[in-house]
C-alpha cells in the first residue's frame, strides 16, 4: 500500500535542497500551563502522506488543528506552500480538514454537505454541480446524492466527509482519525481507497492517528509524536525496524527489550553483556556508545527463532521454556520465559499445516537471532 | 425451591398492587398515562365544556347569571337550546374583531422583539465556558422568584412620568420634559417581552447548545466566514428553539390581560382585557364565554402551523 519507494523523486524528504511544502518551526501551543505542542519542528513535502501517530494527549490533534487555524500557536510559524499561516483565519486557508466526527451538517443531502464550499467560492450553479457529481463518483457514493447524513452508514458518512473536504481542491488536506470510526474490515478497505484517491489527485495529505497500523499502511513518513514533542520521523520501514529510542521501538509494534553493559565496542561489532537477556549479545555492526554505557537492545518478536537444539555460537541464544502460545491462524505467538526470569515474545509463522513437529507448551527452547536482528537504543 | 423463596419472601404490598391492577388490565405503562391524562380530562376538558356550554347560552339575572341549555318541560320533554347569538355578535361588533386583530398585532411584534432579544442571550450562555452556563442560565430563571405582578408593576416605577427612566434622561440633559411611556402600546411590549423573555431563551438555550462546536468548525474550514456560518449552520440547526420559544411567547401574549391592564393606555385594545370586562364588568358570562372560545380557536390555528413547522424540521433531520 505505499507508495513505489524506486525512484528517488519520491521521496523528496531524502533531498536537502528540497522546498518543504509545509513548514513548521518550532511551534509550541500551551493551554493554561500545560504544553500541547513542545516545539515541534517539521517539514512535510508536496504529494506526501504524512501520518502524526501518538496517545492521546500526544499533541497531535492539536498541531492538526493549527494547521487548520483553529488553534493559534503560543509561538512558532507555520508556513504552508511558502505563506506564513500567522493570524490566516481558518476560512482564508488553503486548506481542508476530514474531523474525526466527519462533522456533517445534519440539515443538508449529501450533495449539499459536498458542495458548501464550493458555494462558498461563488462558483457557477453548474460547475458546482457537476463537482458534486465528480466527486459521488470518486467516493461511490453516486445513488446517495439526496439522502441526508444520518440515513448513511458510518463507511458513508466517512466517505461523504472526504468528499467534502476534497471538493475545493485543497492543496493540504488534513484528516484526524479518518478511519477510526470505521470496523476493522472497512477500516482496511477504505485504507487502501483513501492512498488510492491520495495518488491519484496529488494532494497533500496530513493525517492523525493513533493505530500504528493504520499509520503503517497509509504513511510515506510517520511522525511519532509524545508528551507534545515529535520523537521520531521516518519511513514506516526506518521507525518500525530502525526506531531511535525506546518509546518509539515500544509505540510501533510490539518488542523484546533488554537491558545490557556493552562489554566491547569495536567499529565493526559490539558485545554487550545482558543478564536480562542471559546471554551476551553481539551486534554485527559499529555502534555510538562507550565501554561499560548501560543500554538497551530491542528486538521484535519475528525476528527471534525458536529451537529445540542449542545452535552453534556464544551469543544471541538465550535458553528458556514455552509458557504460552497463542495461535493467530497465520501466525503463533510464543510466549518464553528465559532461564533469566525474563518473559520474551516470538512469533512464528504458521507455514505448515497442522505441523505435528511444531514447538509445544512447557518444552525447553533456545531462542536466538541473527547479530543484524535488532536495534540498540542509548535513550 | 420456589416453596421456601414464598415462605422466605417479605410482604410486598407493592407486589400485591400490581397484582391487582394487572387484573383489571392496568400495567405500570398505563397508570403513567392515566394520571396526566386524568388531570387533563378534569382540569382542561370539563372546564372547557363548561365554558363552551356557557357561550351557546344567554346572559339572565339570577344565579348562575345564564340560562340553562336544557330545559325539563312539565310534560316531561326536554328541551335544548343553543344560541348562537353571542358569537354572531362577537362579529357584528367590530370592537371584538379589532380586539382580536390587535392582540395578534402585540403578540406577533413581542414575539418578534423577544427572539431578536432571546436569540443572542441564548447563543452567548451556551457558547460560555461550562462551568458559567448555570449560573447565566439561573439570572435568566431569578425574575420568577419575584411575583409577576409585582415585577409589573416595578415597570410603572421605572416607565412613569416621574419614574427611573425619565428622572435619568432629565438628569444627563438628553430630555427637557418626561416622556409619556406608561399606558402607551410601548409599555405593553416592554411588559410583555420582559416578561416571556426566558420562555424564548430557555428553548433557545436548549438547541444551541446541542449544537456541535465542530460544525462550525467544519463550515469555516470550506470557507464560510463566520456570519455566513451563523445563517447556514447555526441558524437552521436552531429552528426547533425558534419555533419552540416563539410558542411560548406568542401564546400566552395574545390572552394576556394583566400586563395591558397595568401598562397600557386607555386605547390599547386587547382580547384579555375584553374578556374580562365582559366577565367582571357587564357580568355577561355567556357572551365571555364566546370571547374565550373564539380565542381558543385564534390560538389553536398558530399553533397547529408552528407545530407542523417544527415537524417539518424535525423531519429534514
């Protein structure tokens, strides 16, 4: 569901000379004393879709919002296709919000919720509609043009709220929590539908969410945000398997973590010595830290294997015993307890079907993984 | 087992009540019903019936002061007569058609001004932050806590030509001689929307503030500035409090009798005031009787309208 990662164009956030379409600098929003935003530093390049992932009270509706123009920022700039948002009231913006609540208004046909904007443009009776008639047909939504909001179905309220908000033709198009209405099925659906019709009209699309999930499939770039400050951005590839710190290695997925003494730090390897993990573990690659430095390794739970036989080397096997297995259908999810006394998770993939030699309740294993499996975090 | 949970079981009188209403076809759903619908049938229908039997009949000396409709011949026939006299000249006399077309005047232009009046309160209580909405809407409530007629008559105090209103403007020099505002159709309305004013604001207050701040929020998104948001969204989303409040007003002003009788003049014509010198002064029940029941249906039209205004609007939901 991402977009085609080959050529380097798309990606313009890799090319230092590239003219960010979005611009935030160093906004910082308080309500009271409480900060919603600290000073949180972005830039978001045209035709990208940027996912805010966080908790809630993460700040990250409330950078939506400012961007929006329903919040003004406590200090710090916002500057959108080169012009500074500073006192833009919401209505002079290029920009359009989906709400979380699709905020329909409930006294209007689905035809008059999608062309109140264009109303507002003072656009010719016919070309508003046949917008409104173009933009049924892009949401399928074309059979429901005279039926007011509350005789739709939640997948067609959210799909009448994109519509409307795409109708003027933002340049940005903003969407907090777009699919966190929907059920599990359509939420997937209308994923795939919502990059569809990103791609195909080149808009700009910033959105929120909570479900890191959803922020994975949707996102050229996510944005991990936590306590009002931004603690990662990246590719979804770079925060899941790369991530800086233990937060977001935690936020994203789920993840073995121990911690360790680096007992050698040499530029191709490190060694680090864990008694959580039982074992000492090597990393086959240099690493930024210091003889003796407490730190922390992360390691998910597909990259672990399971054996029933000790494997060859001195490090990265750690013994334990199966307490729990959960089965997933495609997949089952081990729970070990280490000799150290610590739980791990593994998740195998279910490749067999009813494979009679798969790893069972109270057997003692060997977990182990490659010196490339995980990452090491100082934070 | 259930032998031992009836010995163990208490007295239930309730239990028992039930039990005994049940029988005669009376659940707990339709006692609920009966007992507003008994208030009504012996407060509102009987009354009703009374007053219309009154005014099909004609005024005599003695008491009651109208004769009977049905009269018991010594032959013992029954006799039923219905005049329709009194309402005949309720049109004939052009001051009962002037009396109804005025008092539809002053409740239409009270409503009017209360909502113009209402309309901002409502929207500025229910767009205060939470914690103040009680307490604004609680200064709405407070004048009740002083007899009406009382607060009418502190009007006189303020409206009379030595009163707070006159002796103010002489003394800032804005007015040499006071102006004549008490017993003028000024003071009527200044009575009138003081006093319904909360009737409109409370409805008002009701639907504003179901409103969902995000839909404002929505509409100046697509570029509605905020008057244009105020006529699209607000408005329309508001007009079950409209129609609501305007009710409220509208009704009880077009009867209303005290307020014209305290504050208005001598030429302010008003179906109250009919009614009650035909009542209390001519002592003419029947002919009161009549004025009452064509108010009733001057009334009854209006409502029927606002009511299916409000279905209307219900229904566009």
């Amino acid at each position: 569901m991402k977009k085609p990662q080959t050529a380097a164009d798309t990606r313009p956030w890799r090319d230092p000379g590239a003219k960010p379409f979005v611009r935030i600098r160093n906004v910082t929003k308080k309500f009271g004393d409480v900060f919603a935003v600290d000073d949180v530093s972005l830039d978001i390049f045209k035709g990208e879709l940027f996912c805010l992932l966080g908790g809630s009270g993460s700040g990250k509706s409330t950078l939506l919002r400012m961007l929006a123009g329903f919040e003004d920022p406590t200090s710090g700039s916002i500057e959108i296709d080169g012009q500074d948002m500073a006192s833009v009231p919401p209505y002079r913006r290029p920009v359009n919000m989906m709400f979380q609540s699709y905020a329909l208004f409930p006294h209007m046909s689905v035809e008059a919720n999608i062309a109140y904007g264009l109303k507002r443009d003072h656009l010719p009776k016919a070309e508003i509609a046949d917008r409104v008639a173009e933009l049924l047909r892009l949401v399928k939504l074309e059979p429901y043009g005279k039926r007011k909001p509350h005789q739709l179905s939640g997948g067609q309220r959210q799909r009448v709220a994109l519509a409307r908000a795409l109708a003027k033709r933002p340049k940005l198009l903003l969407l907090d929590e777009p699919l966190g209405a929907l059920d599990k099925k359509l939420r997937e659906e209308t994923q795939f539908e919502l990059v569809k019709i990103q791609e195909t009209l080149g808009v700009t699309f910033i959105v929120v969410t909570h479900d890191q999930e959803e922020a994975m499939s949707l996102a050229t770039r996510i944005g991990v945000m936590r306590e009002g400050a931004i603690a990662m951005i990246g590719e979804p590839t770079d925060v899941y398997e790369f991530p800086n710190s233990r937060f977001v290695a935690g936020f994203i997925g789920s993840v073995n973590m121990f911690e360790g003494v680096v007992v050698e730090d040499e530029p191709d390897h490190v060694r680090i010595r864990s008694t959580e993990a039982g074992c000492d573990i090597y990393v086959n690659h240099g690493v930024d830290c210091a003889p003796d430095q407490v730190l922390w390794f992360a390691i998910r739970p597909e990259k672990i294997s399971l054996s029933r036989e000790r494997p060859e080397g001195d490090a990265n096997i750690a013994k334990g015993m199966v307490e729990d297995i959960a089965y997933l259908g495609d997949m089952s999810v081990y729970q070990v307890m280490l000799d150290s006394g610590k739980r791990i998770r593994v998740t195998k993939a279910n490749a067999l079907r009813g494979d009679p030699d798969a790893i069972s309740w109270d057997e003692e294993v060997y977990a182990h993984w490659g010196g490339n499996a995980g990452s090491v975090l100082t934070s | 087992m259930s032998e031992t949970a009836t010995s163990a079981s208490p007295w239930r009188p309730w239990r028992f009540l039930s039990r005994r209403l049940n029988a005669i076809g009376l659940t707990g759903k339709g006692l609920v019903i009966l007992a507003p619908t008994l208030w009504l049938v012996v407060f509102f229908l009987v009354p009703l019936v009374i007053v219309g039997q009154i005014s099909l009949s004609l005024m005599a000396y003695g008491q009651p002061p109208y004769e009977p409709l049905l009269t018991f011949g010594a032959d013992g026939t029954v006799q039923l007569t219905l005049h329709l006299s009194n309402f005949l000249f309720l049109l004939s006399d052009s001051l009962y058609i002037n009396a109804y077309l005025s008092s539809l005047r002053v409740a239409f232009v009270s409503t009017v001004i209360a909502l113009l009046i209402g309309y901002p309160m409502a929207y500025y209580i229910a767009r205060a932050p939470e914690k103040y909405r009680h307490l604004l809407l609680m200064l709405v409530i407070l004048p009740f806590w002083t007899s009406f007629l009382l607060r009418v008559y502190a009007w006189i105090g303020f409206l009379r030509g030595n009163g707070v209103i006159n002796n103010f403007l002489m003394w800032t020099g804005l007015i040499d001689a006071p102006i004549t505002m008490l017993q003028t159709d000024f003071a009527v309305y200044v009575g009138i929307v003081y006093t319904y004013l909360p009737f409109m604001i409370l409805p008002l207050y009701t639907s504003l503030v179901k409103l969902d701040g995000t839909l404002l929020e929505a509409s100046a998104d697509l570029g509605a500035k905020p008057l244009r948001t105020f006529l699209s969204v607000t408005l329309p989303l508001s007009m079950p409090g409209i129609i609501a409040g305007s009710m409220l007003v509208f009704i009880p002003a077009i009867g209303e009798y005290v307020i014209p009788a305290l504050l208005g003049g001598p030429d302010t014509l008003m179906i109250g005031r009919v009614l009650w010198d035909e009542f209390f002064s001519n002592r003419d029940w029947p002919v009161a009787s009549a004025v009452a029941v064509a108010m009733l249906i001057v009334v009854v039209v209006p409502i029927m309208l606002m009511q299916r205004a409000q279905d209307a609007v219900v229904e566009r939901r």
